[in-house]
C-alpha cells in the first residue's frame, strides 16, 4: 500500500506532481485527497504505530 496524502512541506509538491505525472495515474491523485487511515480503520485495521 502507497499512501499518497498530501504533503506537510510545499516544498515537496512539486517532486510529488511530478512523480505522479510520470509514473501514476488519475486515481494516485484522487488518493491525495483520500484519508486512508480513516477508511482503513472502518473496516478494522491499523497501522503498527499506532499507540
């Protein structure tokens, strides 16, 4: 599982804009705007370093 959620930093928009034309499609940008930890805890799991 890749996690692409949105930076922190601004500064590393434009790596990730890049990488995501060149190598991910429509929906790597659609998970930018997903919170997976939310989802994935709906249905139960979680990460290893949650406390």
């Amino acid at each position: 599982m890749v996690d692409f959620h949105p930076p922190t930093n601004p500064l590393f928009w434009p790596g990730l804009a890049v990488f995501l034309l060149l190598f991910e499609t429509e929906t790597a940008w659609k998970l930018i705007e997903t919170d997976l930890g939310s989802l994935f805890a709906e249905v139960g799991l979680r990460s290893y370093n949650s406390e």
